[in-house]
C-alpha cells in the first residue's frame, strides 16, 4: 500500500504537494540523475548517426582510394605506411622515419564514374608547446583560392598532426557564388565537411603502421568516424544538461514569479522541489521512447513543462490542506 501511495505521489499533484519542503539537495539530485539517464539514448542516438557518415558520398573518397588505387598509388600509400606513424601513450602521433622538423605531402588521385578525385594527404608535425606555426592553415588553407574548382573534379584533404587528425571535404567558397556554390556530381550533392578529432580524446589506438597498405583509405575512415562517434556520444551530456536542468530552472522561476502572490506555494524551493517531483515522470516516459525515436528528446521540455504547469495549477488551487 505505501508502494502504491509513493507512486501516486509522483504523477498525482496533490500528492506531490508533500514534497514541497524536502531538501533542495533532493531536487538538484533529481534534475543531475535525470541528465545522466537521458543523456544515455541521447549519446547512443548521436553515435548511431555519427556512424551512418560512412555511407555518405562525402566520406566515401577515403574509403574507394583501396578499390580504384592504381600501382602509383599503391606506392604513395606503401610510401606513407612506411613513415611507421604510431600514436603513443600521450596521445602524440610519432612517426620513424619523419622528424618533427619535416613536413610530408602526398596526393593521390583517381577516377570513378567519370569524376577525377584528389586525395591530398599532409604530415604537419609543428609543436605548439614551443610556439610553432603550422605549415597548413586549416581555416584559409584548403579553398578555391588554393585549389581552384575543376568541373568534375573533387579535392578531399587529409591531415596529420602530432596531436589530432583533420579531415576536409571539398574546398572552402568551392564552385559559382551566384549559385549559391552548389554543385553537384552524378546527381550527388557536393557539400563542404570538416571533421578535427584529437588523438587522445577519441583516436588514442591509431597506427599507420598497417601490414596491408591497400586498407589505409578504409582504415583511417573507420578510426575517424569511431573517433567523431565517441566524440557525440561526449556532447549527449553536456545537451542534456541544457535540456534537463537549464530550461526547467528557467520554467521554475518563470512559474514563481507568475504564481508566488496568490499560489498557495511561496517560496521559490516549493517550485523548485514540485518542479524536480514533476520531472521524473516524463523523465521515465522520454527515456523509454528515446531509445527508439530519439526525437523525442527535442520535446521533453515541452513535455515537462506541460505537467508541471498542470502540477502548479492543482496545488495552488487544492481546497485541502496537504
């Protein structure tokens, strides 16, 4: 019977009503759990989606360079698998037989479905401990103005640094400004992408020292979009947060500064604690729903903000004393 009475509790409002006096630490608690488990189907729905780039025409280059690489390319690829550039145990990219004074450049260039596509891979080893400029500006660098659009041809960049990976997709300002520089090869749609991901963060395992230098375009694609799926699965938290505590503390004060002159709630931690008792029960629903249709998150607020003002409203006009 006092299973059943707490459950009521939570979902009846007049029975919230007791709870307006608990500790404040009580409601924080609950807001800080609520976080931790939405963000859980957030993250694994971010990563899901960060995964399903793999599939996507502009991440496809890296991954053909195996399939339509011809014996000079194979050459430029044994010729980077033998620079024997490995990731060590402070996150810092090491290459054998590349110094951090030098810098390396390769291209390699193929053709599908009448589509001539650049590879152009860099070694950039600058040490910003020590005050060093990169050799390639990853914001100016890789344009049209540098390299200028050819009608179907394609210009992917890849590069390597001590400390992370960047992966760019087609030039900046690439193609006719008058156009809205959209552009579009066999019926796909070209679109400028950028992925940067730190090796210690999210690539620590990376190893260039492959025993099949043919499997270098797929390999670095998979380790780049496992490193960019841990990296959503790292902001799911910081979302929800937003999601979970920011906007409801917004809708609490909102609701005592409309309700506290004649609510019979007052004080600013009744609203704060009712707000945290309503929470759990869309909570609950939402995370049951989200590992399934993850946009439901997008209307939890809404959700919340509904039964809670429907929560006020009961308790604020109870003709009982609770």
């Amino acid at each position: 019977m006092k299973v059943v009475e707490f459950l009521k509790s939570l979902v009846m409002p007049t029975k919230m009503a007791r709870y307006r006096n608990m500790s404040a630490l009580i409601g924080l608690l609950i807001f800080v759990i609520s976080t931790y488990v939405l963000s859980l189907p957030f993250g694994n729905a971010l990563a899901d989606s960060a995964m399903n780039y793999k599939e996507n025409y502009n991440f496809l280059a890296l991954q053909e360079i195996d399939e339509y690489a011809d014996e000079d390319n194979k050459a430029i690829l044994k010729d980077i698998t033998d620079l024997g550039c490995v990731v060590n145990d402070k996150g810092i990219l090491e290459c054998e037989t590349l110094t951090d004074k030098v810098n390396r450049e390769f291209k390699i260039v193929y053709e599908k479905d009448g589509i001539k596509k650049h590879i152009n891979i860099f070694f950039d080893f600058y040490d910003e401990e020590k005050e060093e400029e990169p050799a390639y500006n990853l914001k100016e660098q890789f344009s049209n103005e540098n390299y200028e659009y050819v009608e179907n041809e394609e210009q992917y960049f890849l590069v390597f640094t001590r400390k992370f990976i960047y992966y760019q997709a087609h030039q900046l300002e690439m193609g006719n400004k008058d156009e809205g520089m959209e552009i579009t090869h066999n019926d796909e749609k070209l679109q400028l992408v950028g992925l940067n991901l730190d090796y210690a963060g999210f690539i620590p395992e990376l190893n260039l020292k492959l025993e099949d230098p043919n499997t270098f375009g797929d390999y670095i694609m998979d380790k780049m979009l496992v490193g960019f799926s841990a990296y959503a699965r790292s902001t799911a938290f910081f979302q929800t947060l937003i999601i979970t505590i920011v906007f409801p503390l917004l809708m609490v004060l909102l609701f005592w500064l409309f309700f506290k002159r004649n609510g019979r709630l007052k004080r600013f931690k009744e609203y704060f604690n009712i707000a945290a008792i309503s929470s759990i029960l869309p909570l609950l629903l939402a995370f049951a729903i989200a590992w399934y249709l993850p946009i439901v998150l997008n209307w939890y607020i809404f959700i919340f903000s509904i039964f809670y003002l429907f929560a006020l409203f009961k308790i604020n006009n109870a003709q009982t004393e609770y």
